[in-house]
C-alpha cells in the first residue's frame, strides 16, 4: 500500500541475503505437548496455501479481496510476487537462529542450541512423505475450477 502512495523502498534487503530467524509459527512447548494434531493440520493448511497462492495467481487476487479486502490489482500483484519467493518447503531458518543467537551472545543464551528454538518435525514429515512435492507436479493438474488444491490436484502455474 506505501508503494501505490507513492513510497518507494530505499533498499531491498533481500538483495544482501542475510539469515534471518523470520517468522514461524510459534507455540509454546507445553501447549505443543498436548496439541502436536493440531500443529500437523495447522502446518499443512499453511503449506497448501503457500502451494495453492505460488501455483494461482488468480486464486490468490480472490484470496486477497475476499478475506483482507484487498482489491486492488497492484497492491495485490506486489503481494503475489513477494509471496511467490516464499519457500516450497518452510523450514525453520536455522541460519538465521544461529544469527540471532550470535548477536545476542550472552550468559542465557550460551545455555541453548539453534535447536532448542525450533522443531523441523511437522515440514519434515510432510516433505518425506512427498506431500509437498506433489503440490507442484504438472502430473496433478487435474483440478476443475473452484476447487480448492490438494495432494493430487494443485492448480496450473508458470511461476511456481
């Protein structure tokens, strides 16, 4: 919305590649304990969604206006592409922990490992088990209009 006011970013940092711990989903261990169902849904649905915005331009402009109303085709066209630089598999960003931790380098901090701070298991399963590559076949394009994506039916893209 800045840029179609006129605004325009002075630097793109993703130019300069640096690991960055970004944005997850995050849980609290002891919710995680008796909620790891709920988690394995929850990853899959983001990771479909990921897959069904990359593979549907079109779906994601009706993703935007229906439930952020966002209805401008520019805004929506910037949004889509920088969605689709997203990651196919969403694995935790361990560089970017590691960074962190090295930043913030203090007595705390030397008491944990970068794994104590995330847990790969739920994308992990889902890529092993192909779920997402098959997201992203050609072979599963088999999909009539409106319906939404799934292991065996993911939308037709360019620009995965």
């Amino acid at each position: 919305m800045a840029y179609s006011a006129g605004f325009n970013p002075l630097q793109d940092l993703r130019e300069w590649n640096l690991p960055i711990a970004g944005s997850g989903i995050n849980v609290e261990r002891e919710w995680l304990k008796n909620n790891r169902e709920a988690v394995r849904r929850f990853v899959r649905a983001a990771v479909e969604a990921v897959a069904w915005m990359k593979n549907s331009k079109e779906a994601a402009a009706r993703g935007m206006g229906k439930w952020y109303n966002i209805k401008n085709s520019e805004q929506q066209n910037m949004i889509w592409a920088y969605a689709s630089g997203l990651p196919r598999k969403p694995y935790p960003a361990v560089e970017g922990i590691k960074k962190v931790m090295e930043l913030y380098n203090y007595h705390e901090m030397r008491k944990h490992k970068p794994e104590d701070f995330y847990d790969d298991s739920f994308v992990k399963e889902l890529d092993q088990s192909g779920f997402i590559d098959s997201l992203y076949k050609e072979s599963s394009l088999q999909q009539s209009p409106g319906t939404r994506p799934t292991a065996s039916a993911a939308p037709r893209s360019s620009n995965p």
